[in-house]
C-alpha cells in the first residue's frame, strides 16, 4: 500500500533536500516490498518522479553556490568549482 503522502504535489517545492530525498525514500521502500495494486505503483512511481526532480533541481542550487567566482587579470570573469 502507498503512504500517503505527507505533503502534497503541488507543495512539494516547498520541501527541502532531506525531507524530498526521505519521502522518495520510502516510496522505494513500499516499491520493493511488492503489496501495491497496479494504480498505487503508478501513483507511487509519478509522485517519486516529482520528487526526484525536486531533488535535482536542490542538488543544482547548492551547485551553483558552491561555485566561486574567479577574476582573472584581464577582468575575464568565470566561475569555478570551489574546493576545499
């Protein structure tokens, strides 16, 4: 059987990294443990689709800031991976 879900689609933008990557987790879960009917799998596999865009779309911001911006002596300005 499905959980329901905690949030609602049209809120998931709302939810952080943790909270989306824990809801898809447990998607998964009830995925693999093989007590869904057809529609629930379908269910369950579009809204861990949503999720896992969701998830993407952090991973690319925290990305983005994580990138430091580097000046050359010619004023050229480009960004670079920061590393630590």
């Amino acid at each position: 059987m499905v959980p329901e879900p905690e949030i609602s689609d049209t809120e998931i933008k709302s939810l952080s990294f943790e909270q989306a990557l824990k809801e898809l987790e447990n998607l998964v879960r009830c995925l693999d443990a093989g007590q869904m009917s057809l529609e629930e799998m379908i269910a369950a596999c579009e809204r861990g689709t949503t999720l896992k865009a969701h998830c993407d779309a952090k991973l690319a911001q925290g990305r983005t800031k994580i990138e430091q911006i580097i000046v050359s002596s010619d004023n050229t300005v480009t960004t670079e991976e920061l590393t630590i």
